[in-house]
C-alpha cells in the first residue's frame, strides 16, 4: 500500500477588516467620550459650564493696584583705566498699592543697595549687548532683598547712560 503524501494544506488568509473597524470604532468612542466629558454633556452640568465662562469673562484689571515709586536720579563712578566714565541711572519700582509707604520708607536702604552694585561693576560689564537684562534681573534681587517679599514686582529703568 502506497501512502500518498499530501502536501500541508495551506490555511486561508484571514481577513483584516474587522481588525481596522474595531481601531477605528474604538478611537471614535474615545474621542467622543473626550469630548462629552470635556463639554459638559456628562459628568457635568450646562450651569457650571455658564459659571465658568461667566468667571472668565470678570478678569480683575491687573494694573488697578500697582503704584511706582521713583528712585531719586544717580551719577555712579565706573572704574576705568585710561579715563574717568560717568553712569547716569534712573529708575522706578513697580509696587503694589498696600506697600507703597512701606517701600518708600525704605527708599534710602535700595539707593544704598544699588549704588554699591552699581559702582563695583566695570566698564566691561557695561558694553555686553545682554548687560542691561543681567543688571536689571540683578538689581531687583537686590531690592527684593532690602524691602522684603512680595513689595516690588518690579524694577524699570528710566534712564542708563554710561558717559
């Protein structure tokens, strides 16, 4: 008796649409149920959604409790070799309306502050295109320091001439 060896069927190819339908169906339903949560329609409520655009729509002016108060005009010495160079340096400080008198009590303590940084810098320090950005950033530290947290938010510089 002769076996017949047959060759292994082969299987048939199973198809990938039901695959495709099923990620698409599922990243719908996840995209949908994103958005109903995210807009209220469930787990929240139509009121609370007005509420929220109502409170967002009341933004407190930002600029109703800020007062400045003037730093007095300085002429600083800069230590230069070959010649004598002059900085002339005006400022105002940016506060808010509860803390004014207090910064300004204190006013002598921030001129002192500054005129003693001030006066150790170098003329090098000066000619940098990013000097003025570094100073400031370093001098209202500084002041920070002298009139305590929270009472400056600010240091603008009115006026910075090296001469």
């Amino acid at each position: 008796m002769a076996e017949e060896i047959s060759a292994p069927e082969s299987l048939p190819k199973t198809s990938k649409l039901p695959l495709v339908i099923g990620l698409v169906l599922a990243l719908a339903g996840g995209v949908g149920g994103f958005y109903a949560t995210w807009s209220g329609v469930i787990l929240g409520s139509p009121e609370g959604v007005t509420q929220e655009k109502s409170a967002q729509n009341e933004i407190p002016n930002p600029f109703a409790n800020i007062a400045y108060v003037e730093i007095e005009p300085m002429i600083i010495s800069v230590s230069a070799l070959p010649e004598r160079k002059l900085l002339r340096f005006r400022a105002q400080l940016e506060v808010p309306e509860d803390y004014r008198a207090d910064v300004t009590k204190v006013l002598p303590r921030v001129v002192d502050v500054l005129n003693s940084y001030l006066s150790a810098l170098e003329v090098a320090d000066l000619e940098n295109q990013a000097a003025l950005t570094r100073l400031r950033a370093q001098m209202l530290r500084r002041v920070q320091v002298v009139t305590g947290q929270g009472r400056v938010n600010d240091l603008l510089i009115m006026e910075f001439i090296l001469t």
